[in-house]
C-alpha cells in the first residue's frame, strides 16, 4: 500500500519551485505527486479495545472486576482486506446461528458480535462442550493474529484490595503509551498510521482524545509525528480488527492476568481455575506477537505491561 499525506506533496511541490514565487513553476505540484507516489511507503492501523471497569475493589469478595486491560493490535493496511474476510469466515464457520437472516448478504457478517466476556465466561465457567468451542474460537483468533502478521501491545492494571482505583487517568495514560509504542513501531518501519478505539461516551472519549491532542500540538513538536490526528473511536461491530482486540483483551489477557495476579487474593466469579489452560495454551505465541523495543538508554518498552497493586509482580510472569 501506497500512502502519503497532502501536506507531504506540497511541501515537496514548494521545495521544487522557485524561492519566493510558488507559481514560478507552475507544474511543481505535479512533479512532487509523481516522485512521492513512485514510493513504497506503507501505512498501519492501531485498534484499542479494553475489557474490565474503572470501578474500585473495596473487598476480595467484592463482585468488581479487578483487572482493567487495555489492549492494541497493529496491522499493516494492505492486509486489511483479506484480514476482515478471513476474520468474517471465522466467526460464520465457528458461530453460523448468529449469521441466521443474513442470507447472501456476506460482509453483514461483520455486524454479529462475538463478546471476549462471553468466551471468558464459557472457557471458565461453562460445560465441556461451551469450553472446547471457547478454546477453538481462540485457536483461531490467536492463528488470525500471527498469518498477518500483526502486532500487539497492551496496558493491564491489577486493581487493589480496599484500594481507591481512578479509571480516567488510567485509561488516558494507557493511551497515551499505546500512542507512545505505536509511534516507535512506526518510526522502526519508516511508516504512517492512524489509530482508531472502541467507542465509549462523549464524556469517556473527549478527555482521552484531549489528552493526546496536548502531545500532538505542544508548542515543542508532535510527540507522534507519524500518527495522523487523535484517536477515531468506532463502534466495534463495524470494524474486525476491533472485534479481535476484544478478543484478545477479554478473553486472552484478562482471564491470564486474574489467574497469575488475582488468585488467591481475589474471592469471585472473575478467577477461575480454568484460566491457568489459557496461560499455559497461548503464553508463548501471544508472547511473540508483542511489540518490544529499547529506548536510548537501552530500557525495553512496549509490549504487555503490568501495574500490579496486590504483588507488584512482574509482567512476565504472564508468558512463564
């Protein structure tokens, strides 16, 4: 996939022309366009999904979900085609009653959904036959995510017990590190991209995407030059690649993070036993489909990141 801003073209187009006069060369503009589509520049999409709530645990015995993940996939643009049908193919081969009524209308099989809380709930607390079909669904989805080639990094919050929890500056900082990863993925790949999140509310969107509009347009310089614009937020029925994110915070590293951080300290439906086949079935390849990197002062970053305020463990007990 070919892609270059406007903006690129003609800045290239009054490099090209004559100092002082832009319609010196009145054919700069056409010579720009033509040297810059002649490039092989890519572009990537980042998709964010959460799983969990902003509430607060006041007891271990307390209904509160006591994790809050929050979770990106990067997919090269040019896959997007066959990645979305691939993904309809799945959901019709694996859930067909859903896709009862649809007839041959093939792409409104993006419209059912299929929640990561239920498979959470199947795979932990259903009957065999609810478990095995959970455990194929997320054969597949973690197969989607390797044929192409997509990359995943995501922010996961172990809420304490009896501890206050403030859900908007988490929820605005892990954005603002997604935005953080999702730039030096770029900048590694000399590549654009634009980001685009589950929507929420009015009120829950606007101070998140205020947020990265304050990094964006510091007087100082875009701290994500090579994002375009501020977080668009979608309705996720539309969009496949924010379904798998569902997925792969819901049903992946929710249940994963409660087994390894909650269990034991935790009293409720959201640990379950059943969670440890999930760590021990998808460590290793959702291990490897993170994206990592150094900072100048050889820091790693990126990937899963863990605050955990029951153990302050680490996050890499999710992948041992």
């Amino acid at each position: 996939m070919i892609f270059v801003a406007l903006h690129d073209i003609l800045l290239i187009a009054k490099l090209n022309a004559v100092p002082g006069n832009w319609a010196a060369d009145p054919t700069a503009a056409r010579k720009a366009a033509v040297v810059v589509w002649e490039g092989t520049q890519t572009m990537y999409i980042c998709y964010i999904d959460e799983a969990g709530d902003t509430g607060a645990v006041k007891a271990a015995t307390d209904s509160t979900q006591p994790i809050l993940v929050i979770s990106a996939i990067f997919i090269e643009y040019s896959r997007l085609q066959a990645f979305t049908q691939d993904y309809m193919a799945m959901k019709a081969s694996l859930f067909p009653k859903l896709m009862t009524g649809l007839g041959s209308r093939y792409l409104s099989r993006i419209l059912p959904e299929i929640k990561g809380a239920e498979i959470r709930r199947n795979v932990g607390r259903g009957n065999s036959r609810q478990y095995r079909h959970g455990i194929r669904f997320l054969d597949e989805s973690v197969r989607l995510m390797q044929s192409h080639y997509t990359s995943m990094v995501s922010r996961v919050w172990i809420k304490g017990v009896g501890e206050p929890f403030d859900g908007l500056p988490v929820y605005t900082s892990s954005i603002q590190a997604i935005y953080t990863y999702f730039q030096a993925f770029l900048t590694q790949r000399q590549s654009f991209g634009m980001v685009i999140a589950d929507s929420r509310t009015k009120g829950l969107n606007v101070p998140v995407s205020h947020s990265i509009f304050t990094q964006k347009f510091r007087s100082v310089g875009d701290s994500y030059d090579r994002i375009y614009e501020l977080p668009t937020f979608a309705h996720s029925d539309n969009h496949a690649g924010i379904q798998l994110c569902d997925t792969l915070c819901s049903a992946l590293l929710f249940p994963m993070s409660s087994h390894v951080y909650c269990s034991g300290h935790i009293d409720n439906v959201h640990v379950q036993e059943k969670f440890a086949d999930l760590k021990i079935r998808y460590g290793t390849a959702l291990r490897n489909l993170q994206f990592r990197y150094q900072d100048p002062r050889g820091k790693w970053n990126g990937g899963v990141t863990v605050s955990d305020a029951i153990g302050r463990r680490s996050g890499k007990l999710l992948f041992t």
